[in-house]
C-alpha cells in the first residue's frame, strides 16, 4: 500500500508540472520578464549619471566607455557591443563626441533596441563661432514621422559642432525630459516613478543655474582661457567668452601663432589664469602658461570620472560646483 501510494502521489505530482507547463508556463514567463529591469547603456559618464537619477531601482545603468577613459579615443570591444544589443535603450551624445556611436546605432536599429540622441534635445554650438540660430530640431524633423529608432545619420556631425553639451546645466535638464519620455514608453507602469525623479533632478539643476548666475554675477572678466574647447557652453549659457589653446582634442599641441595669438590677448583681457581639464596632457596648458607667466587651475569637463572621484562619490552636481569655485577664484575678487 505504502508503495503503490507513493506511485500515485508521484504520477499525480508529474500530470499537474505537465498541466502548468502546458497552460500556464507562457504567463509566468511574461510576468517575469514585466518585473525586469530596463537594460540602459550611456556611452559616457554624465548621461550615465543622469539615467541612474532619473531611473533609480527601475533601471539597470550600464557605462560604456569605462571610468578614467579618455572618452575621444575610446572604442568599444565586439563583446561591449554585443552587450548592448540586447539592451533596451542607449543613450548617446549624437555630436562625434564617441566616433564609433553612429555605427552602433545603424547596427542597433535592425533590433530592438531604442536609442536616444542627446544632441537633438538641445540647441548645438559651432565652434569658433557664436552662431545659436542652428537647432536640431530640422535635423530630425523625418523622426516624428519614421520609427522610433533613431537612424544615427547627423549631416553636421562632422566636427563643425561643439560636443559638450552637458556642461550647459539647462541642456542637462532638456536631455532629462526627452529621457523620461523614452523610459516611459518602454515602462508605462513606472512613468509616475520616473516623472517624480525628473521633479526633482529639475529643481537641482535650476538650484545650480542660479548658484553660477549669484556666483560668478560680480565678476571681473568675461574671458576665461581653457587648454582645449571644452567649455563653450557652459561660457554661453553664463555670459563668459571661451579661449581656447587647443580645438577639439586634449592632447592636440599648439602652434607657435596659437600661443603668440593667445600671449596677445591674455595681456588684453588681463588674464592670470589657464584652466588645464582634468584627464588631459598638461602640455597644452603649460606651453601658454610658461610664455604668458599664468597660474594653472583645473576644470573638469566631467567627461569621466577618475578612480578618486568614485571613491568618494563625486556626481555630475559635486563636480559642476567645484568647476564653480574654481571660475570664482578666477574672474571674481
């Protein structure tokens, strides 16, 4: 008896796995797969930081380019992008700041994946001009009638426009909203959570806009001198005018006519400060330094953080008012 039970209770046991597997197996794998998180790759740090406080616990934040990485140079491995293309999101700077983004992004529109362009959020500057009429708003004009893939083709992504868009707080907050948006049509149910957390990043960054206008309101110059062009928006959006002594790259050496060009308008502005980037050769900065007898300070473009900056918790807000400080030090007495 105790056998022939043991039997029954065994064949039972398998009929009713059988059953579940049958009729309700798909159910509880689709209800595993809700309770997910989103999958999102940032190529560099400040988008990285800003999907991390705008998806909080609802979002798995994966960095591309790692921390320390000079972010120009940086290409990632076959195995980084096949990571990527099983994501549900990438997030990207859209202005040849990562020249190997347009490529992923053409790969990543035959799956899945959605991809967010930055730069389209926000209005682009050219370098060595102040020409602000240019948006990209006419650039992506086809989107609103095509797929929600972005096709990763950008006609002035050649080099013409300055890439550092983030250090514009305001840009910061417009990429936010257009992110909110996007992880909400991936997560309708946590739209709420999200929303909440733009509230309340869009209050911090009007916190620090206002910090910037008070603090830098009495100061004495309107010419800051950068080793390379990193800071054109930032300059813009609080009235500053950026020299710079190098272009687009950190590591791109002066001329002789450059440094004589900028040895010049130092003693016409009255300059004593060059500001050397963080994670960039101090060679450019020295060279004006030694012939215009500047101090060197430093600002970071937050293009990456450095292994100390984690180590105490450094974030996109901590480090934009350092930079705040050292301008401070500079242009006010």
């Amino acid at each position: 008896m105790k056998k022939s039970g043991f039997f029954l209770f065994i064949s039972l046991l398998m009929i009713s796995l059988i059953a579940v597997g049958c009729t309700g197996g798909e159910e509880t794998v689709q209800q595993e797969k809700s309770e997910e998180n989103l999958s999102v790759y940032s190529s560099f740090y400040p988008l990285y930081d800003l999907v991390n406080k705008i998806g909080g616990d609802k979002v798995d934040a994966e960095l591309v380019v790692p921390h320390g990485t000079e972010v120009h140079s940086y290409e990632p491995s076959p195995r980084k992008v096949a990571q990527m293309e099983e994501a549900d999101l990438f997030l990207y700077n859209g202005l040849e700041l990562e020249p190997w983004a347009n490529r992923l992004v053409e790969n990543l529109s035959y799956t899945e994946v959605k991809t967010i362009n930055a730069s389209k959020f926000v209005e682009v500057l050219e370098y060595d001009d102040h020409d602000h009429d240019h948006s990209h708003e006419d650039e992506n004009e086809a989107d609103e009638h095509g797929d929600s893939h972005e096709d990763g083709i950008d006609e002035h992504s050649h080099g013409d426009y300055d890439p550092h868009i983030w250090l514009d707080p305001i840009n910061m907050r417009l990429i936010a909203e257009g992110l909110v948006d996007q992880l909400s049509e991936l997560d309708p149910e946590n739209q709420e959570f999200y929303q909440a957390n733009y509230d309340h990043f869009a209050q911090e960054i009007e916190k620090l806009d206002q910090e910037y206008k008070e603090g830098l309101a009495d100061r004495t110059s309107d010419y800051i001198l950068v080793s390379h062009s990193s800071f054109q928006y930032l300059a813009d959006r609080y009235g500053l005018q950026e020299l710079s002594v190098a272009g687009v790259s950190p590591h791109q050496e002066p001329s002789s006519g450059t440094v004589a060009q900028l040895t010049k308008e130092v003693k016409e502005h009255g300059l004593d400060y060059i500001f050397l980037e963080v994670l960039a050769s101090p060679r450019t900065a020295e060279v004006l330094a030694e012939e215009a007898d500047l101090e060197v300070l430093t600002l970071n473009p937050i293009e990456g953080l450095r292994s100390e900056d984690v180590e105490v918790g450094e974030d996109y807000f901590s480090i934009m008012r350092k930079n705040l400080e050292t301008l401070e030090k500079a242009l006010v007495d």
